[in-house]
C-alpha cells in the first residue's frame, strides 16, 4: 500500500497556514517547499542567552509580510548550528531550533532554523523532513487545504458595544 492510499495520511497544499505554539505565534502562512530538507522560520533579530544551563535564542519576527508595525519575541532552546545552502547556492551558518507545529488537526515537533526571510514571499517553509513526519501528501494544485481560518488571527477584535 502506497502512502496515498493509507486513510490517515492528510493532503495539503503547496502553501497553508501553521501555528507554532510554544513560540507563541498564532498563525504564520508557510510555504510547503519539498525541495527545502529543513523548515525555516523568519527572524530579524537573534540573541542568545542562558538559561539553566541551557543555552537559548530570543528572536523577533514579523509574522505578516506586509505588517512590519507587528513584531513578535520568541525564545527556543538552541539545538544546532548549521550550514545551509539556500536555493540560490549560498551558503549561512543559521541556529537551529525544535518546536511542535501545528497543522490542521495534526500536532508533532520540527526542527526549524532561523533566518531573515524579509524580502520572501513567505515567513516561513514547511521542509520535507516535517512534511514526511507526518505522511503529509503536498498536492501542488491547491492552497490552504487546512482552511484560511488561521488568517484573522492578528485582526483586533472590534469593541463589543455592550461593554461601552
């Protein structure tokens, strides 16, 4: 039996939105990139610190590409560095992070590393190693497969005219 035929396996499309819990990101559109080995996740801003004697990165990112005004701070547990080589050939020495991600119904932990994707389309890619983890199936002919509801994540809420 083929991975396409089994009845857990979960199509998604080439782009979808993602929420990484512990980082506290709500929800981040991510591009599901089966060329990229690992998932990238935009930084603009890394620090490391100690923390019980664990070593530790404080980061910013903007989560929405067109919203520079909303930036969030995030601290994960240093796992690696790395050499990688992005598509265009170069190579950057990035941190390495472990997190769980989550996708539709489906919850499991990831290695991302962390970079600036300022001037990407996406803040984030969803690698290969992440996608097989699960037996996601990509299906490159459809976006948000998952469902767009993620997108109204960052909206403020308007005042409940009740409470005026």
């Amino acid at each position: 039996m083929s991975i396409a035929d089994r009845s857990d396996t979960l199509k998604i499309g080439w782009r979808e939105w993602l929420t990484l819990p512990e980082l506290n990101i709500p929800a981040i559109k991510a591009k599901v990139d089966t060329g990229a080995k690992t998932s990238t996740l935009h930084a603009f801003r890394i620090e490391t610190f100690g923390r019980d004697g664990g070593r530790y990165l404080r980061f910013w990112i903007h989560p929405l590409r067109r919203n520079k005004s909303m930036e969030l701070v995030c601290e994960a547990e240093i796992v690696d560095r790395r050499v990688v080589r992005d598509s265009g050939g170069h190579t950057e020495q990035r941190y390495v992070i472990r997190t769980p991600v989550v996708a539709g119904d489906r919850r499991w932990p990831i290695e991302i590393t962390l970079t600036s994707r300022e001037d990407m389309m996406f803040r984030m890619l969803l690698g290969r190693s992440a996608i097989s983890a699960v037996g996601f199936i990509v299906d490159p002919h459809t976006s948000f497969v998952l469902g767009r509801r993620l997108a109204r994540a960052y909206r403020k809420k308007a005042p409940d005219k009740r409470e005026q």
